[in-house]
C-alpha cells in the first residue's frame, strides 16, 4: 500500500515536509508545552515504575497488536492502552488493557478525544 505524502508542519511558520503532524523538531516543543500546560499533572504519579513493571508483563503476554489481530494482520506492540483512561476512573487491570502498534493507538486516541482529538 503507498504511503500518505507528506504534510507540511503544522507548528506555524514551519516549511519542513513530514508524515506526522509536526516536524521532529517541533514535535519535542508541542509535547513540552502539552505536558507543562495541558497534562493532568497526576499523570505522572499513575504511571510509575509499578506501570512499567505491569506493562512489560502485559507486552509478553500479548505480544502482537490487538486491532490488527483481529484483521490477520500481526504487527508488534509500541504501546498499551488503556480502555477506560486512567483519568476517568480506569485501572492498570488486565481487562482494561490492550495492546496496540502505534498507528492504532494513535487512531484509537484521536477517536477517544484524547490529546490530538
């Protein structure tokens, strides 16, 4: 399947062509200013050292992308997502986890409303 051309930036002013929204560049200053200005500050505290210890379990378990599984496709796991978000009263149990390729997570976030939503 043919890739998706590139966009320019979307940081203003910027000319630089890329397949994300902003430019590597960029990207880092978004996500900082995201973090200080947007970011639940208790993020931090919910994902902890105990977070990493459950999640590399979790990635051994389910070692391929749940979504594109489920279309035969088998891609490994970049991320693991919760169903219900932390910050709407989820938890780090089994049952709310699945694990995702980046794209899916990426999509299954801007669907969710999340940060790019």
């Amino acid at each position: 399947m043919p890739k998706k051309p590139k966009s320019p930036c979307r940081f203003s002013g910027c000319p630089e062509l890329t397949e994300n929204p902003y430019c590597d560049k960029h990207n880092k200053e978004v996500t900082k200013r995201y973090n200080k200005y947007q970011r639940d500050p208790n993020t931090y505290k919910r994902y902890s050292n105990r977070w990493r210890r459950i999640r590399q379990l979790y990635i051994k378990e389910h070692p391929v992308c749940e979504l594109c599984e489920r279309k035969n496709i088998l891609k490994p796991v970049e991320e693991v997502h919760h169903i219900v978000p932390l910050s709407k009263g989820g938890t780090h149990n089994e049952e709310n986890l699945m694990s995702l390729c980046k794209s899916c997570h990426s999509r299954l976030t801007a669907t969710e409303g999340g940060r790019w939503g």
